[in-house]
C-alpha cells in the first residue's frame, strides 16, 4: 500500500515493483517518496514511480498531491492495479478528510479503483485490505456489504494469511462481534508477531468498545496492559509498533509506562519522528513532561514526518494543548489555527481554538 515503467526498461519490472511494494507495507513512506521522486527525475513517465509517490504521499495525509499523482501514474498507464490503488487510496483519504455530502461521490469513486485494483492484479494483497474494510464501512445503499467485505478477508487470507486473519477480525469488530474476533486476532499474532500493523491493530481493538463490553473497563485494562508487555519485544525496532504499545499503556492508565517505553526505544526505531509525536501525544493527554513533549513536538514540525495516523495538523494540535496548559495561551491559539490550517475539520484543533475564545 505501484507499477510499470516504459518500455526500455520493461524487463526490471519485476524487481522494482515488489521493491517498492515492500518499503510501502512496512511504513517506509518518506523512502518510497524519495526513490520514487529519484527515479522520476530520470523519467518522468515513469508510471511505476508516479504510483508509488501517490502511495507515499496518501499515507502522509497529502491526499490532493496523491490524487494528482496518481491521475498521472493513470494516464501513463490506464490498467495498472499499483495506480488504481493509490488513486482509490487518494480518493478514500480525500473523502475521509471532507467528511460532508460532496464527499460521496469521492468513497465511491474509491471503491470503483479498488475493485479496478483487484480485477487487474489479484495479487496485490493491499488491494485487498482496503477493498475489505471500504465494503465494511460503507452503509448498504453505497455498496456496503459484510459479505463482500469478508470475501476480501478469505482472498487476502491466500495471499497473506496474517493480514487476511486481522482483516477477518477487524471486520467482525465493526459487527460488534468480539469474541468471535478474538480467534482470528490471535492467529495472526501467532503467524506474524513482528507485523507492527498486527500488532498496533490488535491492541487498538482491544481499547475499543466491543471489547471494553466484552471484558469490562478493568478486564480490558488488564488485558492492554498484558498484551503491551507480551509484544513489545517483537516490534522493539519499528516504530508503529512501539507507538502502538506506547497507546496501550497510556489508554491503560499508566502514562509514565507509555512515556518510558518510547524514551526506551527511541535509539532502536526506524522512524523516529513517529515516537517524537507520540511524546508529544502522551505529554499533552497526560500532563507529564510537558516540556519535554513540546520539545519533540517542535522537532516534529521542522523535520519530515514519517507516517502516522495524525500527521503535521495533529502534531499542531497536541503542541497547542500543551501550550494551553502551561498557561501560553496566545501560542496555543497559533497552534490550533496552524492545525486548522493544514486541516480546516480537525475537530480537536477547533475545539481547543474555542475553548481559548
């Protein structure tokens, strides 16, 4: 979660592509945009290239750029299953970021690349996540449908069947179904203990209400805080998976865990501008270590952020919830508005901005 280049140089394909495809799935995103940027420098019909930017960029949360690089990728190369993905992927991240009416039309243009995605490639196991959870999420009338989201579970499973047991389990999840889940999240831990994707979504559901009815607010903390202590030592080197564990014990109620755990890490991990905005999350959620949490999270925001689920507008958010707290009020204000800035519907940059007046 890439393509063909031009004829000359049609016969490295095959080494390249899959290049790409793995740095994609382990979170490499600022790598794949530098190559690929590299590699279009050289040429710029590179269609594979154009792909893989669009892909890196949509995990960056820079969905305009993404779509225009996959429309790109497109026009190179209609049929592509790497270009109809990130354009599906660009599409999808756009609607999410408008959330209103107009976005509709986006989700469903979405699903259109993604089932494009999988008819001219079946073996693209990322198509397959995202299909599986769009079928899940869209209501009915759209083209939602559990059956067809499971279907992409058991065609991922043949591909991958780590990712298509958690696929299976995150879509039971959403059907409030825990404890039919359970087996399936524990297969994939057992198939793929070092996958911080297995590991950051296992225990991100375990902090979610079907279990917390499942297993009571004390159950499901034992649970966090077991599970966070079991598995950190698999995902010790890759940073979405410490700031997996990190959330684990902050959502627990041990903050000063979830701040050792990344301080531990910090010299290990391949991405840690990541474990930088998650000082800042746990300094600004918990009230310790301010300071030290505006400090990284300054750092953030001068340097390139790789990956993670709140991205530049967040990092913002967080430094301006600081801010408030130790009383610098007008620097929160800027904060909030530079959050708002990069993402005009972050409902917490808008609540911290009118709870400053």
């Amino acid at each position: 979660m890439l393509l063909f280049v031009p004829i000359a140089f049609i016969a490295l394909v095959p080494s390249q592509a899959p290049a790409f495809r793995v740095d994609l799935a382990a979170g490499h995103y600022l790598k794949v945009l530098a190559e690929a940027e590299q590699r279009l420098r050289q040429d710029s019909n590179d269609a594979l290239a154009w792909a893989a930017k669009s892909q890196a960029l949509s995990s960056l949360l820079r969905f305009s750029e993404a779509r225009v690089a996959a429309d790109q990728a497109i026009s190179l190369r209609p049929g592509l299953a790497d270009a109809l993905l990130a354009r599906g992927l660009a599409r999808a991240g756009e609607a999410i970021k408008q959330r209103d009416l107009g976005s509709l039309r986006g989700a469903l243009g979405a699903m259109d690349d993604l089932r494009a995605a999988t008819e001219a490639d079946p073996t693209l196991a990322s198509t397959w996540e995202s299909l599986g959870m769009a079928y899940e999420m869209l209501p009915g009338l759209l083209g939602g449908s559990t059956q067809k989201a499971l279907q992409c579970a058991g065609r991922l499973r043949a591909l991958s069947p780590a990712r298509g047991d958690l696929l299976q389990a995150l879509i039971l999840v959403e059907e409030d179904q825990w404890r039919e889940a359970e087996p399936y999240f524990g297969r994939a831990l057992a198939l793929a203990p070092r996958d911080p994707e297995v590991v950051g979504q296992w225990l991100d559901a375990l902090d979610r209400r079907p279990a917390k009815k499942a297993l009571g607010e004390a159950g499901k903390n034992a649970r966090l805080l077991a599970e966070a202590a079991r598995l950190l030592p698999g995902v010790r080197t890759r940073a979405l998976g410490v700031v997996a564990v990190s959330d684990a014990y902050l959502h627990a109620g041990q903050p000063e865990t979830a701040w050792k755990v990344l301080q531990d890490q910090m010299g290990q991990v391949d991405a840690p501008s990541l474990l930088r905005l998650q000082f800042g999350k746990v300094a600004a959620a918990s009230g310790l270590h301010r300071p030290e949490g505006l400090t990284a999270l300054e750092q953030v925001l001068r340097e390139p952020l790789e990956g993670g689920s709140s991205g530049y507008p967040g990092a913002w958010w967080r430094k301006g919830q600081i801010l408030k707290a130790l009383g610098r009020k007008d620097e929160a204000r800027h904060a909030a508005q530079e959050a708002l800035k990069l993402d005009p519907r972050h409902r917490g940059a808008r609540e911290l901005l009118d709870s400053l007046g």
